[in-house]
C-alpha cells in the first residue's frame, strides 16, 4: 500500500522537495547578499553616480582669477609707493 502510494504521489513529493531547496536558498540568498548589499551601499556605483550628480547641482561657484589683474594691482600698489616716497623727498 504504501509502495504504490509513493509510486503514484512521487511527482508531488519531489515537487515539495524543490520548492523548500528553492525556498531555503532564496531566504538565505537575501538574508546574507542582501545584509552586505544594505551594508556597502554606499561603495556602490549607483551611489557613486547619485553623489557626483548631486556635487555637480550643487558645487560653490568657482572664483575666476585673472592673472593681468593682479599683475596689474600689484603693479599700482609699487607705484604708489615708489612714488609716495618720491614725494616726501622731494620736499
């Protein structure tokens, strides 16, 4: 009796069988690759591209320095202090 009953039910058994192989797997699966997932989010690419995205929205304006500009304050400030100095002399 119980020979023919596995016999004919063997289709069902191996069925359930797969499926808690299958189960088991995919809960151990998430449990441990999704914890490190969760974990190193923030090594991803995804959140590499989300970050420089953001810096680029957002990054402080840039000053823009002329190097003629400052040649050329430096170059009033001397004379006039090459020629304050003239001045007092002369007198």
């Amino acid at each position: 009796m119980i020979r023919s009953w596995i016999c004919h039910n063997h289709k069902v058994y191996y069925t359930v069988s797969i499926f808690w192989a299958f189960a088991v797997y995919q809960f151990w699966w998430y449990s441990m690759v999704g914890y490190y997932r969760k974990r190193n989010e923030h090594r991803s690419l995804e959140a590499a591209i989300a970050r420089e995205k953001w810096w680029n929205e957002n990054k402080p304006k840039e000053e823009e320095y002329d190097d003629e500009d400052d040649e050329e304050e430096a170059g009033e400030e001397t004379a006039a202090a090459e020629g304050g100095a003239d001045e007092e002399e002369e007198e």
